[in-house]
C-alpha cells in the first residue's frame, strides 16, 4: 500500500513565524501535491512537483513556497505565516501519469 | 472560475436507501474523472473512477455514471450505510496531466 505521511498532524504558529511542513511517501511517485482544504472551497491546489527539483504553481500559490530535494519527500513553506493561513494541508503523490492521486492525513495548522 | 462544482454541500439519507451526488464541469478536455471520501481528521481516500470513453463504472455499491453531453457525473452508493457518511469529492484531470481539480465536497449523512 502506498503510505504517504506528514510531519505533524497538529500546528499552532504564531503571525509571522516560518513554517515547514514535510511530506514523505514510500512508493518511489514522481509526482507530489499540496492543496488546502477550506469549508466551501474544496481541495485548492497550492504547489505539485513532478520531479526533484521541479516545481509547479498551482491555484493558489502566493505566500508559500515548496522545496522537493529528494524523490520521496516534498516540503510546503510558509515563508511568513498569516491568520488568512489557518487551513488543513493536504499533501499527496501519483505515479506517472496515472491521475490517482493518494493522499496523507493533513495537517491542521492554526496561524494565531 | 470553478471548474468543477457540487452544487450540493449537504445530503442527508435513510440507512438502506440510495444516495445520489452529483458534480457537473466545464472543461470538455476533462477525459478522467474520480471521486474521493474524506472523513474528519483523515486525508481523502480513493473511491472509484471513470474514463471519458464510458458512460458507467460500478465497484460494488458505488456506481458511477458520466453525461458528457451534459458535463455531469453522479455517484450512486445502494444501499446506503452509516460507515458512508463523510465528505465526497469529485475531481478531474485532463489529457494525461498530472493535476486534478476538485469540487467543493459534499457533505453526506446517512441517518439510522
């Protein structure tokens, strides 16, 4: 089974702080996404990779920024965090160009 | 613009009964179509798909139907069981590209 993990599932951070939140899968995917999921809005697409190295914008890139050093993990940045932040992140991985995509378990993080 | 939409934020049904949700696009270059079921505190999981080149996918209780004519799929569960209560989303890729858009969910409650 694919796993796909996140660092915390839980985040309080205060306006302004840089925030890092990781994602590891174990199943050798090229392609790695974030979205944020917010009541009404769906799943919103923030960043996806489709290589190391490689980055793409999605919808709704402003003030964040992502690093995919390694095939296995992708990281999202906020480089300075903002209430307007507080959201669940989702991040998720696909092989090839297979559109299933797998998804971790969020993380919920509260920008006070 | 919103690409996909579920137009439905909430449902509620009668344990044993049908439940039908529906999400309808605009792109016509949409050609693959998934949905997804999300519970609280838990990443989306995968729960069946369907190619432009069909019309109907079934996967036990969960049917799938897409009206390209109308740009409108519908997800059928029969019969229909508490486990099902959760979030559904619906999502679209287009020719073999590694995104999907998401709806904005429907909220669907099976009552006992």
């Amino acid at each position: 089974d694919v796993k796909v993990t996140q660092s915390s599932r839980y985040l309080v951070k205060r306006t302004g702080e840089k925030v890092f939140l990781e994602c590891v899968q174990d199943m050798d995917h090229e392609n790695m996404f974030w979205y944020r999921q917010d009541p009404g809005l769906g799943l919103r697409l923030i960043y996806f990779s489709y290589d190391v190295k490689m980055k793409e914008k999605g919808d709704i890139p402003e003030g964040y920024s992502v690093s995919r050093e390694k095939k296995e993990r992708f990281s999202l940045i906020l480089e300075s965090a903002s209430t307007n932040q507080t959201s669940m992140y989702l991040c998720a991985s696909s092989l090839g160009w297979d559109p299933e995509q797998f998804f971790g378990p969020g993380t919920r993080l509260t920008v006070l | 613009d919103q690409q996909v939409k579920q137009n439905s934020p909430s449902l509620s049904v009668q344990e044993g009964r049908i439940s039908i949700l529906n999400c309808d696009y605009t792109n016509s270059m949409f050609d693959y179509f998934l949905w997804y079921k999300k519970y609280p505190a838990e990443g989306p999981t995968f729960l069946i798909s369907i190619s432009s080149i069909k019309d109907k996918n079934e996967d036990g209780r969960f049917t799938v139907f897409l009206n390209k004519s109308a740009k409108h799929l519908s997800l059928h569960i029969v019969p229909s069981q508490p486990g099902d209560s959760a979030v559904y989303f619906c999502a679209a890729s287009e020719g073999g590209a590694q995104k999907l858009v998401f709806g904005q969910g429907t909220r669907l409650t099976i009552n006992p």
